[in-house]
C-alpha cells in the first residue's frame, strides 16, 4: 500500500516536471508560442504541441508509478490519472470558453487510458528485464 502510495506521488512530480520542461522548452523555441501563451489564443498547431506535451507527461506518470509501487493491479496503474482527470475537470471547465471541445475533450479522457499505457508499459519492461536475468 505504501509503495502504491509513493508511486502515484512520484508519477505524479513526474508528470508536474515534464509538463513544465516541454513548456518552457515550448516557449523559448517557438516564439509565436511565447507571444500568446498567456492569453491562451493558441493556433491548431500550439494545441496540438500541447497535447503531444500532456500524452508525453501521462504516459510518464505511468511508467514512473508503476516502476515505483511495483503493483500489477489496474487500480495503482490508473490512480495518478484519475486524480489528474478529477483535478483538471473544474479547470478545463473554467478555460471552456478558451479552447474547442475537441481540445478538452481529448486531453481529459486520455489521462486515464495513457497513465494505464504507461504501467503496461513498464511491468512489461519489468517483466523482460527478469526473464532476461533469469536465462
């Protein structure tokens, strides 16, 4: 439970430090970017890079839970994803007016689903890690 616990913690600071490098890495490489970034009047391209930022940050989280509280169930996998999706609803509804539905849309339902990829991804690798060692 504790390592469960500690994982979702550390995926989550994961997830914190990888939105916030791509942002600022966003922001001083694309200075159209910089320019609107706090009026949020991002072009199709920018909300895309976003979002290529988030599912980048999410599956992160995944891994990094996963690899941490080294539980095989689904709950421990999807944990930080669902405390993001419930933190972030009364956020994408403050900004509705902002972006377009398909923008909230996607970044809200895929938080569950990739932090999920991303547990499989590293109990996968966990898994080929000890067969490797045992052969």
């Amino acid at each position: 439970m504790a390592k469960g616990i500690l994982g979702g913690i550390a995926g989550l600071a994961v997830w914190v430090i990888v939105v916030t490098v791509g942002g600022l890495i966003l922001r001083g490489a694309w200075p159209a970017y910089s320019r609107v970034a706090e009026a949020m009047t991002f072009t199709l391209p920018m909300m895309v890079a976003r979002l290529a930022i988030s599912v980048l940050a999410t599956v992160a989280m995944g891994l990094v839970t996963s690899a941490v509280a080294r539980q095989s169930s689904t709950l421990a996998r999807v944990m930080p994803g669902v405390l993001l999706l419930v933190a972030f609803i009364p956020v994408h509804i403050a900004l509705w007016e902002k972006f377009p539905v398909w923008y909230h849309l996607t970044f809200l339902t895929s938080l569950v689903p990739l932090t999920y990829a991303g547990g499989k991804i590293a109990a996968r690798g966990a898994r080929g890690a000890l067969t490797a060692s045992v052969s």
